[in-house]
C-alpha cells in the first residue's frame, strides 16, 4: 500500500468541504468524504443557517485520519486482501471501503470474487459496471475520474 498515493487520491476525489453537505445517496457529509453523525436534518441546517460556521482543519484531517485508519483495516480484514499483489490493488480496495463503506464494498461479491482469483479483467469489469461507478463519475466513464482510476488500478495494477 502506498499511503501518501492513498491520501492523494481519496483528498482529490473526494474534495475538501468546510461545511455539511448531503453526499448523492443523501447523508450528511464534511471534510474528505466524512460520514457526520447523528443523520439529523435539523442540526446541519441550523449549522447552515450562519454563513460563519466551518469546520476547522484539524477536526477534518483528524476525521480523514481515523476514517483511513478504519478504512485500512477493514480492508486487510477483506477474504480478497491477500490477492492484492501490488501498492496500486491494495490502495484500490481500500479506497473503495473509504469511500462506499464496507458493508456496500461486501455487496460486491462477483467483483470481489474476480480479485480473489486474480481475475482483473472482470473485477475492473464488475466495478465500472455498477451503481456506484455511476454515482462517483457521473460524467461518463469514458472520461477520467474515480471510478476509471480505482477500475484501472485493479486492472494494470498500476498507479
């Protein structure tokens, strides 16, 4: 795993927010991609509500601290962590739980199964293929974006 490429990647996809904003499936989100909770409308409107009101730069790299470390974790615990053969795979995984969660990364089971056998061709396949490629590119996926770069570091298994 290369983290400084990971860190890279997740702060340039996922774009740096000072305040809650709804993510596309509608939870509230701050900083790097962070999960706030409680899910309660009221509290971030009412944060809203002053124009002042930001989050300050330490409480968002301590939230992207803690949710890579959850996200690395979880992903080295993963049955397809051990077919990960190179930084560029590994990052990819791990990526994907930070961004989507595990628990959706775990619905991936014909794409996650590909990985374990090695079957890049059909893990870049079944990842582009998806509702979450869609959502995170939603441009096309003939143009550059995150999904075709998570995609192409399963497929090549490189940066």
């Amino acid at each position: 795993m290369d983290r400084d490429r990971l860190v890279n990647d997740i702060k340039q996809a996922e774009g740096f927010k000072d305040r809650p904003y709804k993510d596309t499936e509608g939870y509230w989100t701050g900083g790097y991609g962070h999960f706030l909770t409680p899910q309660d409308d009221s509290q971030w409107t009412a944060f809203l509500a002053v124009p002042t009101n930001r989050f300050d730069q330490s409480t968002v790299d301590n939230w992207l601290v803690s949710d890579l470390a959850s996200a690395m974790n979880q992903g080295r615990g993963l049955m397809e962590w051990n077919s990960l053969d190179c930084d560029a795979r590994q990052n990819a995984v791990i990526e994907l739980v930070f961004n989507m969660g595990l628990e959706t990364w775990r619905q991936f089971v014909q794409t996650r199964l590909a990985i374990l056998h090695k079957e890049w061709q059909m893990a870049y396949n079944g990842l582009l293929d998806s509702k979450w490629a869609k959502e995170v590119q939603p441009h096309g996926l003939d143009k550059p974006g995150r999904a075709t770069r998570i995609a192409t570091y399963l497929l090549t298994g490189r940066f």
